[in-house]
C-alpha cells in the first residue's frame, strides 16, 4: 500500500484492520472475486498512499501507542484508588 499498489486479501487475521475496503485495497470472500478485483482493481496509487500515510505513518502509529499507555495508565490510576465510604 505504501508503494501505491492497492491489498487484495481475504478477510482473515488483521486484514480488516488494514484494509479499507475500496480504499487501499479489497476485502474478498471468495477466489472468482479476489480474480476480477485483481483484473481491474480500481483503486488509485494516490489512495493506497494516502490511506497508509493516514493511518500507518510513524507519527500516526505513535500517536495511537501513546493513546493505548495513556488508557491503559488512567486504569491503572483508577483502581488503585481506594472505594469511597458509604454511610450505613
């Protein structure tokens, strides 16, 4: 994708994740479609790139593990504080 040319792939493992269906490549469900998007794929080179620049760059996977540690710390912080007292 980041060379232009568009993902034709089955809808296995992390394909989805990956994959823009139309966008950067096509998700297919069975060999006679993976055959004719391969013929004439229809996807631009300019989208393929745009797509993993968006999506898959340093910034933008940076970006996303730094949202992961700041979730995953905010949970940490919240359960290790002690339940409020309640009045019986």
């Amino acid at each position: 994708m980041a060379c232009g040319t568009p993902v034709i792939a089955f809808p296995g493992g992390s394909v989805p994740e990956i994959v823009e269906n139309g966008v950067s490549g096509w998700i297919c469900h069975d060999v006679a479609e993976m055959a004719a998007r391969a013929s004439a794929p229809g996807i631009s080179a300019e989208s393929c790139r745009d797509w993993v620049a968006a999506h898959f760059s340093c910034d933008a996977m940076v970006a996303r593990y730094i949202s992961v540690y700041e979730r995953v710390l905010d949970q940490a912080k919240r359960a290790s504080q002690p339940l409020p007292l309640r009045a019986v």
